[in-house]
C-alpha cells in the first residue's frame, strides 16, 4: 500500500511538473514519467492490460507525438507565461488538498454507486462480449481520428 | 479517489493560466490521467476491475485519436500564425 501511495504521489508530482515547467520538452518527459506511475500503479491495482496499454500508447506514442510538434513548431521563447501563475500554484494546491481530505472523505460515501458484484470470466470476456459496442466505437473513433489529421495536412491545390 | 481529484485540479490550473497552447493541450492530458484513474480506482474498490480496465482502454483509444488531432491542428495553427500563444487566435479570417 505504501509503495502505491508512493507511485500516485510521484503521479501528481509529475503531473504539476508537466504543467508548470518552463521549457516544453520538460514538460512532455514530465508526462511521460507520469504516465509511467500511472501504468505500474495500474498493473498493482490488478488491472495489467490497462497498465500496459497505459505506458506502451500513452508514455511512448502520446510522447513521441509531442516531441515531434515540439521540434516542429520551433517557438520555445516565443510565448511567455505568467510567473505569478507559477509562485501562486503552491498556495491554491495546498489549500485544495485541505478541501480534499476534509470533504471528499465524507462526500465520497454519500454519493450512490452500484452494488457490489463479484465479477466472473477473464478480461477477454467482459471486453469482447459486454462492451462490444464500445468496440464498435473505439474503430469509429480511430477512423474519425485518421481522416481529421489527413486533411488537416492534405496538400493545397493551386486552385483553392 | 484524492489523487485523481488532485490531477483534475493540477490540469484546470494549467488550462487556466497557460497560454502556449501546446501547454494547454499537457493540461487535457493530465485531466485524462486523472479521469482514467478515477475509472480504475472505482473499479477496484467496488470489485468491477475488468469491467474499469476495458473502458479505461476504450479511454485510451479515445484520448489517443484527440491528441493525434490536436496536435495536427496546433501544428497548422503555428503554420498560419507562426506562433504558439493562445491569445493570437482572437483574430478569424475567411
């Protein structure tokens, strides 16, 4: 328990230093760091195809991607960002963390939840035969995803 | 359940205060970790770990194809724009 206590709290940390780091390249490593913690903490919680889908697409693809708008883009210096943003952020975090532990603690048992119910089967199972829909559009989604990003980058005609 | 909670809050800071977009877009993304970590613990707790793992995967699939897109759009933004800073896409042209 401690261990995985320790792997979400390097989560977070991970995460607000993707999101306040100054350089850009940082801030992806930061993510993908992140979204490492986040895969061995799901692999702990029993869950290992989501842990390893979690570090093989999200720490390796979402990050190679990144980069490469990173290295396309070539504009680090060009936006500055507010350094009161930065200094502040340690004050609202920790003020937030103290709402968190006082009110979610008790806010949590009254929101209503389904029943407990032992699962059965393998994951195979559950995936193929109870969630086939979301299969259906998972390769509606990949679809809509490949033709976006083919005219986002489709070449002009000397018409248009 | 904290932890996520302490994600969702880390990722609306940095949509709220950033202005390079790409940082904006790192702000989504750890929203989506906290989302998916929220979707994990709860299937853990209330003893549904399978049911959690296939729709964390169907997440990932999901946020996979946004960040594809999104990304092709910052990049055709920064060709028009020649900037990344947010507050330089208030002007529209047709």
């Amino acid at each position: 328990m401690t261990l995985q206590m320790l792997l979400l709290a390097g989560l977070v940390l991970f995460s607000i230093l993707a999101v306040l780091a100054k350089d850009l390249i940082k801030s992806a490593i930061s993510l993908a760091v992140a979204s490492l913690f986040l895969g061995i903490a799901f692999i702990r919680m029993s869950a290992p195809y989501a842990g390893v889908f979690e570090i093989s697409v999200v720490a390796g693809l979402i990050t190679v991607l990144f980069m490469l708008t990173i290295a396309l883009t070539k504009a680090e210096g060009d936006v500055r960002e507010s350094k009161i943003a930065r200094l502040v952020f340690p004050l609202f975090f920790i003020v937030f963390l103290l709402i968190d532990v006082l009110v979610m603690k008790s806010l949590l048992q009254k929101v209503p939840a389904l029943p407990e119910t032992a699962e059965q089967g393998a994951f195979g199972d559950v995936l193929w035969k109870q969630r086939t829909f979301d299969l259906v559009g998972q390769l509606a989604v990949i679809l809509a995803g490949v033709f976006s990003v083919l005219a986002l980058f489709r070449k002009r005609n000397k018409d248009e | 359940m904290g932890f996520a909670a302490a994600l969702l809050f880390v990722g609306l800071y940095g949509l709220l205060t950033m202005k390079n977009i790409i940082k904006l877009f790192i702000g989504i993304e750890v929203i989506s970790k906290g989302v998916s970590l929220a979707l994990l613990a709860t299937g853990f707790v209330k003893k549904n770990i399978l049911l959690a793992q296939s729709l964390v995967i169907t997440f990932i699939v999901v946020e996979v194809c946004l960040v594809a897109t999104a990304l092709a759009l910052i990049i055709n933004i920064y060709r028009h724009t020649k900037s990344l800073d947010v507050r330089k896409l208030t002007n529209l042209r047709g």
